[in-house]
C-alpha cells in the first residue's frame, strides 16, 4: 500500500520568511512518482512539480525548492521569502510506475501574515 | 488552452435526488480521473477512465457511484440517491499518456452539497 505522510496540519508564517513543508512516503515500489500540488482559498488545485524516484536531483524554481531524499523517503518543499499569495494548501502525492492512482497526503494549510 | 473545466461549480442536491457532475479534459487529453475530497480528509482517488472504458475503479463505492467517458462529450460522475456523506468536493483531472505514470492536471472541482 501506497502511503503519504504530512505531518504538519498548519503552518503560519510572517511574510518574506521561509516556510518548509515536511512530506513522507511509503511504498514498495522500486519506481515511484513523487508531486505537490497546491489548493489556493479559491479551491482548484494547481500541479507544481513531478519527481520520479530514480531522479533524486533537487531543484529550485523562483522561490520554490524541493528536497528528494529517497534514503528517508522525504519530499520536502520550500518556499523562500514567503508571501500573501502563497497561503494555501499544499499537497503531497505519490503514484507509482504503471498506475496512475495518485494517494495524496492530508495537506498542509500554510497561511503568510502580511 | 484551456485547463480542465467542470461543472456546475456548486450544486445543492436534496437527499435522495441524483447528482450529475461533468468533466471536460484539456484538450488532447484521453485519461481522465475523479477525486474526491471529504471534509477533514484528504483527496481520495475514485476512479481512472479513458475513453468509453473503465480502467481503474477501485476508489469507487460499491453503490449509488458510476461514472463513464464517452467517444464524444464531457466524463460524468453520476450519484443516485445522494445521501449527506456525500456532500464533499468533487475534483477531476486529465492527462496525456506520459512514460511510467502520468502527470494529472486538475479542474477547479464541484462542491457537492446535499440537504
């Protein structure tokens, strides 16, 4: 069985700070998928990034980072200098090769004070 | 382009009555899928379909749920007999067929409410 850990349930943070939101994964899969997926107030949910399980490369897009660690089964994201237009939920998910069903995380609501 | 749409975006239904809900794919896109996401839970998958077929239903409550994607039109998620449980929001997604997993794009989701 597939599962998707986000311990943190609300995060609040002063703007222009850091804010890290902490993913773990189980699965017995040897090829996985890993995203995060963002929910703004407005509700839609918006695709952020992909990372398959052989690619543990991080990357940094804008203010976004992510931290692939597949020998503890983390997929942390970081969003740098925080601001109003990032609160949101943000979701973690997993899926693995030949089956689309993505099992999503419980989320974790991040509200920026101005 | 335009993303994945649904609707209605809101729809009241009353206990007993039937809940249509409608899925267009971004276009190009012949896999589409429903989530659902209950109150204090997260997303939930229900269930994977590509055109006229039926992939994966494993999310799918056993009763009262169907859902189907026809050669032409949107995907609908059909619930009979709606009961207050099944007030929650209804999301679906679409993707292109991409190496080992796809990569689903979401629509804005149908907020089921039902009296």
């Amino acid at each position: 069985a597939q599962k998707v850990t986000q311990a943190q349930t609300e995060i609040s943070v002063v703007e222009k700070e850091d804010v890290t939101l902490d993913c773990v994964y189980e699965t017995r899969d040897t090829t996985y998928y890993l995203f995060w997926y963002k929910q703004p107030p407005s509700g839609e949910l918006v695709f952020l990034i992909r990372r398959n399980s052989f690619d543990e490369q991080n990357e940094i897009s804008g203010r976004y980072s992510w931290n692939f660690q597949k020998s503890t089964s983390s997929f942390n994201f970081t969003i740098t200098a925080s601001q109003v237009v990032d609160s949101a939920v943000y979701f973690c998910a997993l899926s693995s090769y030949g089956n689309n069903r993505l099992a999503f995380g419980k989320g974790n609501q991040v509200v920026v004070i101005p | 382009n335009a993303g994945v749409m649904q609707n209605p975006r809101h729809l009241v239904r009353r206990r007993g009555q039937e809940a249509r809900l409608r899925c267009s794919p971004v276009k190009g896109h012949s896999h589409v899928y429903w989530y659902r996401q209950l109150p204090e839970e997260g997303l939930k998958f229900m269930v994977y379909l590509q055109k006229e077929n039926i992939i994966d239903e494993s999310g799918m409550p056993k009763e009262r749920f169907s859902a189907e994607f026809p050669k032409e039109g949107p995907s609908i998620l059909r619930i009979q007999q709606v009961v207050r449980g099944d007030s929650a929001a209804y999301f679906c997604a679409s993707s292109v067929r991409e190496g080992g997993t796809d990569t689903q794009y979401f629509g804005p989701g149908t907020r089921l409410t039902v009296l």
